[in-house]
C-alpha cells in the first residue's frame, strides 16, 4: 500500500534556526504533493503544493521545498524559523487510486517547537 | 464566506450511544471528506464523497455511516460509540480529488467515556 513517512516526530529548534523536515512517500507514479500545518487549537491550512514544473515550490511564509522525484522526497525548508511557525506539519499525497480518482493520504506529522 | 463549517465543536457520549457529527461547505465542493486525528497517527480518512449521492469508504470506515443527499452537506454518523472512537474529527472539502487542496472545517472533539 502507498504510505507517506515523515522522519522526525518533533524538532525543537531556536528562533533563527533553519529548518529542514523531511517527507518520502512509496509511490512510483504521478504524485501531486502538498504541506499542511496546523498551529495550536487549529485546523490544517494549506502551505504549499506541487503539481509539476519546477521542482523548488515555494508557500506561505517564507516556507519552500523541493521534490526531488529520485528519492521521493518532498522535502519542507525555512531558513530561519520564528516563534510563530510553532505548530505541526503534515506532509501529503494525492495518488491516483483509480478510474480518475485521487485519494490523500497524510503523514503522520512532524511538530515543530520553536524557543524564543 | 464561511468555508467549512462543522458542529459541535466538544460532544462527549456514553458507550453505546449514536449521534451524528454536522458538516456543511458553501464553496459548491464535490468533493467532501471525513478524518479523524489521533496523536501520533496523523490524519486517516474514515469516508468520501465524489459528489451527491456518491459515498465510498477510506481507510478506517468502521463504525461511522455516512450519507451526501446534497452538495453542501456532508454529516458523519457514529452508529454506536466507542471508546476507542475518542478523537479529533476534520471534515474537509475540495473543488476535485486532484490538484484542488483541502479546505477544513475547525474541527469537533468527541470524548466516549
């Protein structure tokens, strides 16, 4: 079956820090990718997304992040974090699960800690 | 514009109990969408909708109904609670199942005692 793995639990990181979460997912087809965060108390809210082109994607908030179609990594990247982005991260897949349908399927997500 | 609107935000039930959990779109999404949160297990997809009248399963469909009677609404209903269905619930909406991203309700959090 398809799965979505994200590689780190939580990351606490200081304000400034760079951040680099790591998202690989087990599909040998057309993907459509995304990032979600959810900050405290919140729903998910839509990042960024890759559908083709330029590999190098770049959302809201300064955040970016590169698919790289060899190692099946849609890497998520902000070069300098704030106490703001505190918050939980969620990578995800929209797979073609047959006859034109598509389902998404979520990692389990990555929470950041940011210390002033 | 409202988005995702989904009701009630708390609930706690008995074991053994049913109610139905409400969700409501005005964006005219076909397609909608139910997940429950777990900690440490990401979001999983209890069932879908492709359209009106249209409902398939997801990967953790047991013990939840669900029915999409018209574009907007989208209810989930748990047929008889338990406890191992304590959890966050998301509804979620998009234009299509392909490129469009999710837009979320805020989410209800049901606790079956």
């Amino acid at each position: 079956a398809q799965s979505v793995s994200q590689h780190n639990h939580h990351v606490i990181l200081s304000e400034a820090a760079s951040l680099e979460l790591g998202c690989n997912y087990s599909y040998g087809g057309t993907v459509n990718l995304f990032w979600y965060v959810q900050y405290p108390g919140q729903h998910l809210q839509l990042l960024l997304k890759y559908f083709s082109g330029d590999p190098l994607v770049k959302g809201i908030k300064g955040f970016e992040a590169e698919f790289i179609k060899s190692k099946f990594s849609f890497n998520l990247r902000k070069p300098s974090v704030q106490w703001s982005d505190t918050a939980e991260y969620f990578c995800a897949v929209n797979l073609n699960s047959g006859a034109g349908s598509y389902q998404l399927t979520f990692g389990k997500g990555t929470k950041l800690s940011v210390i002033p | 514009n409202a988005g995702v609107t989904q009701t009630p935000k708390f609930q706690v039930l008995k074991t053994g109990q049913s109610m139905t959990l409400q969700c409501a779109q005005d964006m005219n999404h076909e397609y909608m969408s139910w997940y429950r949160q777990d900690p440490g297990m990401g979001l999983r997809l209890i069932h879908y909708s492709v359209g009106a009248g249209i409902t398939d399963q997801g990967e953790v469909p047991n013990g939840y109904n669900v029915s999409r009677s018209t574009t907007e609404d989208f209810p989930l209903r748990l047929l008889s609670a338990a406890p191992s269905q304590t959890s966050v619930y998301f509804c979620a909406s998009s234009y299509d199942t392909r490129h469009s991203p999710l837009h979320f309700g805020n989410g209800t959090r049901l606790t079956v005692t």
